[in-house]
C-alpha cells in the first residue's frame, strides 16, 4: 500500500553494507565509501494526521528500534506528514531559527523523536523565503505546507537543504534536497569504462575491419616465440575489433518518442502550474499509456524475435529483464543465524562452498592415470571452426569483453593463428595468464534467495 526505498548510483552499489526493509513505511540503509564515514540512510513515510494513534504508535515504534541500530552518522529523512511550527523554548537543541507556522500533533511527536535521539532537524537550519519552504500543495492548490524533513545527528556535516520547484513529474510533493559533506573531501572518482555488448553484429564483418586484423596476425605472430606474447597480441586485435563495432550498440528506450514529446509539453506547462493543472493531470495519464504502450512493443518484438529465430522464448526474457534482485539476507547452514550485512553473507556463501568441497562423501574415488604418455594428436583448423561455430550467441562477454559474436564473425581471419598457438599450447604444455583468472557469481536455484 505505501512503500519506501533509495536510488543510489552504480558506482556506489559495491559499498552497500547491508538493506533493510523494516516495515512498508521504513527501510534502511547502511553504507561505508572507502575514505568517509560510515553512515545510516533511514528513510520513511509517517502516517496523516488523521491516522488512528494505534497506526502512529506503531510506526513511531518500530522507527525508535530502528534508530537503536545504526552507524554513529545517522540522516533520517522523508514524509512526515508533520508540521513543527515555529522554534518553542525547548526546542532550541532540535529546531533552528527558521521554522514557521503551527505545529499539530504529528509535528510534536516529530520533535519528541528528534529530541530523544540528539536529532536535528536541518530543514530549520537554513534561512528560505516563504514559497521555498513548502513541500506539499493540496489538490485545488490553495494550501501548502512544509512535511517532508531531513533530520541528522551531524549537522555540521549539511551544507543546505532545499526545494526542487520544477521537477517535471506529476506529483502535489515538492522534492526535497540536501548538500551534505562527510569527513574528508572525497578525492575524484577513477572512471570506469562500462562493459558494452553490441546487440546487433552483422554477419560476416566487413572485409575492412577484418582484413587488417588477419594480417597483423600473420605478420606479427611470426616474430613471437613466446605464448603469452601471442595470446595477448590475439586479445589485443579482437578487443581493438570490437571496439570499431562499438557504434552499433544502440542505447535502450524505455519510454518511447511518443512519451518523449509529451513530457516536454508537461515542462512547458508545468511553467504555470496554478493554470494548467487540469492539463498537466491529463497529460500525465497520457504520458502512462504510451509508456505502456511503448514497453508492449518492445516485449511484443522481443519475443517475436526470439520465437522466430530459437523457437523459445527464455533469452528473450532474459533480454527484457530489467533489475537483477539485491539477495537481502542469507541464513547460515550452520548458526541458523541470518546474515544481512554483506560482508556476513559472502561469508556465509564462502563457508557454504567449503564446507561443500571439503565433505569426503562429494569427493569420488581416484582414478590411477596409466604410466605411458598417450600421444595427443594435434588439433585441426576443422575442429576450432566447429568448437567456435557452436558457441551460443548473446551470451555475456568475459574479462576481456570480447563476444561470441566477434570470434565467430572473425573466424576465417583467426582460425589458422588461433589453431597453431592451441598446439603450441598442448606442445609446451604452457597456458595464458588469462586463463588462469576466474569470476565467480551466485545463481539461486530450487531454494529462496535467504536459505
């Protein structure tokens, strides 16, 4: 019925502690980013005022548990459906100098949570006009107040906490945001260059692209004696191969042109909102229906496709897919205990998997190798053209990043290269680093995702 969550950028996921779904109105989040403070994100949505107390009591209580578990820094934040009204004479330690009008009881249970836990409220902190305070309108637009509150237990760590007027989205809140910096100014980020798969490769390559790869190939190999040397140089020319198809990676349009249009003529309206409100509800629901509409498409093509060309549907599934889900906790095997924090579930994953290949009754009987050699026969161009031929495409690339797609695309360019090192490999019985470097990723089958 409600629902609470967080938006947090990709290159912050990997320093998620631990997400914790407490009830439908709180959710917490842990974080630690290596060279700042740990902190705790709590984020919630209080009932009205005209709630029964039986439901305020409840929330407030299961959000006083949830303050007892937390990191040192704490930023407790969203829809209180309160009003503190003006600063009082005991609220000096919670309230700034900039709160106004009256406040009813939402409000005081509000300031009696901030003063239990050392909290202040920062939207009082910051001197704002009048019109940049509220954060909600009424549906006819004649009344507004201010809800929606930022609390922390380290204010000195808040820069500014404001109101984001125009935010085309059809919505009577007014987003609130806040300039927050935590210990040590953060040094800038090293760029990461996103893996990229093209979705469509066309098959065969243009002779441009593959004429130069076979003759650097040709070229090159004959003036290299050592394995490695030679593996990399092959890498190393489909990697460059594919980074000239890059281009034809095309970005996913999850809404549409027609969605595209309608939100830009929102914009414009949303200029004079007062005026426009019939308008904007309306082109809001519009805007739904062709994003709807548009995603029918899209999975409509996408199973068309892949009926016509497997005669099964599960890559096209796992094509329009669109979130991976987070494993929110994991019950260890021996403990009972469930884990939450991700640190404790890789741990439990990892004594799971050894606790598994240590067990004598997985280990089969050992089988004597004979005493003579068995000359191996060496490997034929025919049999790397069908080993390659036979890899399924769309199919996530490695390390490397190079698809199935650009080997098989490239094979009558690599087949003699590649067919050569195999035998020196089996001759020198000397393997590529490459080789030697594994990922390892957690699937759940036949089980829930806790157990």
């Amino acid at each position: 019925m409600y629902g609470v969550g967080f938006l947090v950028k990709k290159c912050y996921r990997e320093y998620i502690q631990e997400f914790i779904g407490v009830c439908d109105r709180i959710a917490q989040l842990n974080i630690h980013i290596p060279g700042f403070e740990p902190i705790t994100i709590i984020q919630i949505y209080a009932p009205t005022e005209v709630s029964s107390e039986e439901v305020k009591d409840l929330f407030y209580d299961q959000l006083e548990t949830t303050l007892e578990n937390t990191h040192k820094t704490i930023f407790l934040m969203g829809d209180f459906n309160s009003q503190i009204g003006e600063r009082q004479t005991n609220d000096k330690n919670v309230l700034g100098a900039f709160s106004t009008g009256k406040r009813n009881n939402n409000g005081q249970r509000l300031v009696d949570l901030a003063q239990a836990h050392h909290l202040k409220i920062m939207n009082s902190f910051f001197k704002k006009g009048k019109n940049k305070k509220w954060t909600w309108i009424s549906a006819n637009g004649e009344v507004r107040n201010e809800i929606d509150y930022i609390l922390t237990n380290k204010p000195q760590y808040v820069a500014d906490v404001d109101t984001i007027n125009k935010l085309n989205f059809n919505t009577n809140h007014r987003m609130l945001r806040s300039r927050i910096y935590i210990g040590k100014p953060k040094s800038k980020r090293k760029h990461i260059k996103p893996q990229t798969r093209p979705n469509v490769i066309p098959l065969p390559l243009p002779d441009e692209l593959l004429i130069p790869v076979k003759n650097n190939l040709s070229l090159k190999m004959s003036k290299i004696s050592d394995i490695q040397e030679k593996y990399d140089l092959l890498e190393e020319e489909l990697k460059n191969l594919s980074e000239k198809l890059r281009y034809l990676k095309t970005t996913k349009d999850k809404i549409g042109f027609e969605a595209k249009k309608l939100i830009e003529y929102r914009k414009l309206l949303l200029e004079n909102k007062k005026e426009n409100r019939k308008s904007i509800a309306s082109i809001s629901k519009q805007i739904t229906e062709e994003i709807r509409k548009h995603r029918n498409d899209i999975r409509r093509s996408k199973l068309q496709y892949h009926i016509e060309k497997t005669g099964g549907i599960k890559k096209a599934l796992k094509e329009l897919k669109e979130t991976t889900t987070w494993i929110p906790s994991m019950k260890s095997k021996t403990t009972r205990k469930k884990a939450t924090n991700r640190t404790q579930i890789t741990d439990v994953a990892t004594q799971f998997y050894r606790d598994l290949y240590d067990d004598p009754e997985n280990i089969g009987d050992k089988q004597e190798l004979p005493d003579d050699e068995e000359m191996v026969p060496p490997v034929l161009p025919s049999e790397v053209r069908k080993a390659i031929l036979s890899q399924k495409s769309f199919k996530a690339p490695g390390d490397d990043n190079i698809t199935n797609e650009i080997i098989k695309g490239s094979l009558d360019s690599i087949l003699n290269v590649t067919t050569n090192l195999f035998n020196e490999i089996l001759e020198k019985e000397t393997i590529p680093k490459q080789w030697l470097t594994s990922t390892m990723y957690y699937f759940t089958k036949k089980a829930t995702k806790t157990k």
